[in-house]
C-alpha cells in the first residue's frame, strides 16, 4: 500500500498546530514586514479576522504563546526579516503592537530565500481594519471604565466603627452624650413647671358674658 507523504505532514501540521516549535524564538513585532499587498478577511479554516483578533484580546498571551502557529520568517537581502508564511496573523499582530498591547511574538526563522518576493512592505490593505481597529478601542474603553480595585487602596480605607457602638465611639460622640441622670433631672423640672402653668391657665366661665367669660382659675 502505497504512503502519502503530503497527506502526512498535514496530519503532522494539524497535530502540532496551536503548539511553539522547539526552534521558535521571540522577535519584535515591528521588525518583521508583510509579503503580501493585501489580506483577505477570513483565514484558511474560515474563521473572520475580528473574531479570532476578540479571542486574542480576552487573553493575548495564552492565544500569542499557544492556540495560534509562531509565523515563518526569513532574512530578506533587504536586511530585515519578512514573513514566510501568516500574513494575516501578522496584520493583527500589528494592530494590537500600534495599541501597546503586545510587543514581540514567537517566530520560526527558516532559510534565507533565494529569490526575493514581489513585495515586502511594513503595511498591509485588510478590507475589516477599520472593524478591527474599533473592536480594540473597544476593549481598551470597557478596560479602563471598570477598573479592579487593588488591595492597597482597601487597606487606605478602613472600615468607619457604627456610630451606636458604645465600644467605638469616639471621644467627640461621647462628650455629647448627656448622663441618664441629667436627662431625668431635666424632665422632672419641665413637668413640674407645666403643672403651675396650668394652674394659672384661663378657663371659660359661661355665667360671665364678653371679655368677662375669661376668668383666672382661684
């Protein structure tokens, strides 16, 4: 029975993908340039651009370092490196570096080419960049909206001790506490002083007539 040889590397492809080869290193983003004039919007399996960049954005150094293949890359006559293989990673690795999210990715160096490629430039034409851009100023915005509160700034600010709490009261809330005594004291006097009064209130007398029906009590 006859082996397929291609059909086996692309079982061994597809078994390593997601994980970094041996021989990967890391390598400034800006330093490495595109070989194509432009990318299309989905890649090979038909997964969008936007989509894959949202996963990156949700957890860039687990998608960077693991789920997504290092990009191939060799040394031009140009004197810079360009991309082998992965355009369209590379273009949204780009983006993301443009907005300080990520600096360097791990690339596989292969040998130099003999021939050098139509094109090597440091920009790209993608049809969704500009839905690319808004999905990362979108991400930064949520971020900075809902920031983590640090262990820091609880510890700066205790907890206030209840006010009705006689055990932390504080000095001030306890001088203006009157004693229950004096509190007593003061409302024997008052009802006493509203009993004379009330002795000496007018009262109706009815056999009187005009301003004489008002009479002091004897």
């Amino acid at each position: 029975m006859a082996v397929n040889l291609h059909n086996i590397e692309i079982i061994i492809m597809m078994a390593n993908r997601g994980r970094k080869s041996a021989s990967a290193i890391d390598m400034p983003i800006g330093s490495i340039r595109f070989t194509q004039p432009k990318v299309d919007t989905k890649f090979q399996d038909g997964r969008l651009l936007k989509d894959t960049l949202q996963e990156i954005l949700d957890n860039p150094e687990h998608m960077v370092r693991v789920e997504i293949p290092p990009i191939e890359v060799y040394w031009s006559s140009g004197g810079y490196h360009a991309a082998a293989t992965g355009n369209r990673r590379l273009s949204l690795f780009k983006l993301l570096c443009e907005y300080g999210l990520i600096e360097s990715i791990p690339v596989i160096v292969t040998p130099k080419k003999k021939s050098k490629p139509a094109h090597e430039s440091q920009t790209i034409d993608c049809v969704q960049e500009t839905i690319l851009r808004k999905t990362i100023e979108r991400h930064i915005g949520a971020s900075a909206e809902t920031p983590e509160k640090s262990d820091d700034n609880k510890a700066e600010s205790p907890a206030t001790p209840f006010p009705q709490d006689r055990k932390h009261r504080t000095p001030s809330q306890k001088s203006s506490r009157k004693p229950l005594g004096t509190l007593n004291r003061n409302a024997t006097l008052e009802s006493s002083e509203l009993s004379k009064s009330v002795k000496k209130a007018e009262r109706y007398n009815p056999r009187r007539k005009g301003k004489n029906r008002i009479c002091d009590r004897q």
